[in-house]
C-alpha cells in the first residue's frame, strides 16, 4: 500500500515503495556482511534529510567503502531494477536523500580518505565521504584551503551532486567551477574517470560538469578533484547594521557594482540576528545585517575595507564593528552557520519549509521586498538569510507541522517567491537543487524543450532509472 501522501509533494509523482527481491539483499549481506542492514533506525536516520518531506524510509543501508563496493552495488541493483540513493552527509534541504520510489541508501561517509595533495598545483583528490571542514583541516598546514562553504559540514560528493556553493561563492565560485574531475560509478556498475587534474581542456563533451549538479540522478561520484587557493596573507570580517532590508542590498549591489572583490558578503534579517543572539550568545544589534569578510594583502584588505565602510555609510549603514582575530571571525561566522538551526529554537517543535533564488543583482532588492511584503500579510514566522554578494538569498518560514494550513500557506509562498525570481530572470535554485521540491519550477524556468533534453540524458545514461528516482524531472 502507498504511503499517505505528503501535501508539499503536488510537483512529484505519488510515493512508490518496492520490496527488495530477497536474491538481491542475500547478495548485498554476503558481500558486505554487516555493511548492509535493514535495521529500521539506520533506515530511518537515512529516509531523513533537512527537508519538510516525511516519505517512508529506505528498505536497506550499504556503506561503502571504496569505488569497488559502489560498483558492485550498482550493478546488482541494475541488474534487479531497484532504485539507489546516495548518501553523505545528510544535509539536503530539498528532499534529495528521500526514498521515494523504496530501494537502497548507498552510504558513503566511511569513503573519508585524501587521496592526494599536490600543493604545487593547487590540487586535491578527496573520496566523496571526505568534509569540507576536514580536507580544510588538512591542508592549513600547508597554507593552503578549500573554498567553498555552504554552511553545514556537507561531504563534497554530496557537495559536488548538488552543485553547492555558499558563503565564499561571490569570489571563489561554486563547485561547478572548483571542481576538476571526479571518478563516477555508472549506472550498470562501471568506474569512469572525467576530467583531469588540468586546469582546463578543449577534449569531448565535459563529462565533468554534467555529473555535478545531477544529484545522483545519472551516476554516483566516488571521488572528487578540486581546486585549491593559497591561504590569504590577511583576513578581515566586519557586521554592519542597517535600518532595512533595503539599504543593506542597495550596500551589496554597490560594493559589487564597484568591483570590491569582497571575499564574503551575508545577509541575516533582524529575525535570523535575534535567533543567532539567543544561540550563539551573542549581542549583534537585531536588525539587518551584512556580515562582511576581505581576504588580500594587509594593504589590499585594509583598502577594501575602508571602501565598504564608505559604501556602507551613505546607505545609513550603522554599528560598523570589526573583527580581526581568528578567533572573533571563527565566533561570527559559526553564527551565521548556526542561523537555520538557531532559527528552529525560536518556535519549538517547529519544521522549516525553506527556499533559495538567485536573481541578478540589480534585482535582488526588489525580489527580497517583494517576499518579505508576502510573509508578513501571511502572519507566519520567517527568517532571511541570503549570499548576497551573489544575488542569492533564503528564505526560511516557520511552520507547526501539525496544522496543514501553515504548511499549504508556506507552500504557497515558496512557490511565489520562485515564481518572482524566474520573471526576474533568475533561477528557481542558486544552490539548494531541485530534489522533490522544485520540479515544476524546473520546468517553468527552462522550458519544457530542455527538460526533454535533461531526461533524453537520464534515460541514455541509466536506462532502468535506478539512480535517485523521483528526483529533478519526477
């Protein structure tokens, strides 16, 4: 029988649980002995992600341990049409991790290994379990990191699958553009390599960046390549506060329209400010805020500084405060990653629908006011967190999950605000993916000509539609 039916699912096809051909879990078991369970915590820990979607659980959990193990578990499931999801680190918001169709979560935390530095080329190859926070720990000895910061802890298979970026996006890039090559199992369980350790290259179609970004739809990525930067000579953060919403963006927009090359550039709403106060122990004044961070020479930082600090002030920008011992920039910047966790504490027992664009950056004032205007006639509570360096910003609503109408209320207004952004010539998602939670916006985004395309793909490359079923398309 199908599970009841999730009322923020309306964009996916109804929930489709299978039970494993017995055959199949007796091979899973005697390769992988106790690295395959069926034990319903474990499924249950991996049916779950960031996401406001309650879907029944996986019908069993294979931990990897080396490009090998995922192979052999795509071919099996290949070989008996059953579905496989990847699974990291379990910080999607989106609903990618979701079993929607039953099948196997393939767990590749315990692939956590580094495979190769090469300093001198500004380097790494990392197994897909490995963390961004532990391939930074790594290489610091060697003056070196890895940029990009989406917040949370994610494993950079998981990071590269959905195509995350995150705080340092508006200097570094994403990892569409720090990722250099990646081995990936295919669907019928063979290990292919794209890409090279190369800087960049004219040969075939770039297999590279088709497989980051498809969220475990075409394949699933064993190991990464990515790039690597020099650690700055000086570093600097700075919070800045405003009277609005408005004069903190109309600030962003000119210090990009400038051509400051500020490192960090975040947003936090007076909301998300008194939710990171309360956690964090901190005392920001709770308004909006730009929270600010230059990397450069001292001379270079010092001059960037001094720019946006002017910049700042003619927008009314007040309470300009600096930060610039590790520890002081370590104490903010775990604050704002604190934000939505910290935001969940201020109405308890709550769930959060949350929602990403991207607009130009000329637009992205007017698309966060417009949102703002939306939430606060609905009455829900709400809480704003945006890389707006970058155009991108977050919008988080506040629902008890008990009462259907503020979930069908949340919904609604997630949707338009998307809606906004595609009008704004922006996009549906900067980072967040598509998943269970933006198919038709997919579809209203790019058109039903190149979503044909995008299946075209899927169905050339996994054929029996084993690989995270369900997701982008439906």
């Amino acid at each position: 029988m199908n599970a009841p039916r999730d009322p923020l699912l309306h964009h996916v096809p109804e929930l489709l649980p299978r039970l494993l051909p017995t055959a199949m879990l007796e091979a899973l078991r005697e390769r992988f002995g106790a690295r395959c369970s069926t034990a319903l915590a474990l499924r249950e820990q991996h049916g779950r992600d960031e996401s406001p979607f309650d879907v029944p659980p996986p019908e069993a959990v294979v931990f990897a341990e080396s490009n090998e193990d995922i192979a052999a578990v795509l071919a099996l499931a290949n070989a008996h049409r059953v579905p496989v999801i990847p699974y990291g680190a379990g910080t999607s918001l989106e609903g990618h991790l979701l079993a929607v169709q039953g099948g196997i979560s393939l767990d590749v935390s315990r692939m956590n290994r580094i495979l190769r530095i090469h300093p001198e080329d500004l380097t790494a190859t990392v197994q897909a379990g490995v963390t961004r926070n532990q391939l930074n720990a790594e290489i610091r000895q060697q003056g070196l990191f890895f940029p990009i910061d989406p917040g949370a802890d994610a494993s950079l298979g998981g990071m590269a699958a959905t195509r995350a970026s995150g705080t340092n996006a508006v200097r570094y890039g994403t990892m569409k553009e720090n990722v250099l090559g990646l081995t990936v199992a295919t669907p019928d369980g063979r290990l292919l390599p794209t890409g090279s350790r190369a800087r960049k290259s004219s040969a075939g179609y770039d297999l590279t960046r088709l497989y980051v970004g498809s969220e475990g739809t075409l394949g699933v990525i064993c190991d990464v390549t990515v790039r690597l930067y020099p650690l700055p000579e000086a570093v600097s953060a700075a919070v800045c506060s405003f009277a609005s919403i408005d004069a903190a963006v109309r600030t962003t927009i000119a210090i990009i329209q400038m051509g400051v090359p500020i490192a960090r550039c975040e947003l936090l709403d007076a909301h998300a400010v008194r939710a990171v106060n309360r956690h964090d122990k901190l005392t920001l004044r709770e308004a909006p805020m730009l929270l600010m961070e230059f990397h450069g020479s001292e001379a270079s930082v010092a001059e960037q500084a001094a720019l946006v600090q002017e910049i700042a002030r003619e927008h009314d920008g007040t309470d300009f405060e600096w930060a610039t011992t590790p520890e002081d920039r370590t104490r903010l910047w775990a604050a704002r990653h604190h934000a939505y966790l910290s935001a969940l504490q201020m109405k308890p027992g709550c769930r959060c629908v949350t929602t990403d664009t991207c607009v130009p950056i000329s637009q992205l004032a007017a698309s966060i006011q417009a949102s703002i205007d939306e939430v606060e006639a609905s009455g829900l509570p709400y809480f704003i967190v945006g890389h707006v360096g970058d155009g991108n910003f977050h919008m988080g609503y506040l629902i008890d999950p008990a009462i259907p109408a503020e979930r069908a209320t949340a919904e609604r207004l997630s949707a338009q605000m998307v809606s906004r952004a595609i009008r704004l010539e922006g996009t549906c998602t900067g980072e967040h993916g598509i998943g269970l939670h933006k198919q038709g916006f997919l579809l209203a985004e790019a058109g039903e000509d190149a979503v044909d395309q995008m299946r075209t793909i899927k169905r050339a490359l996994d054929p029996n539609n084993i690989m995270n079923p369900g997701k982008i398309f439906g």
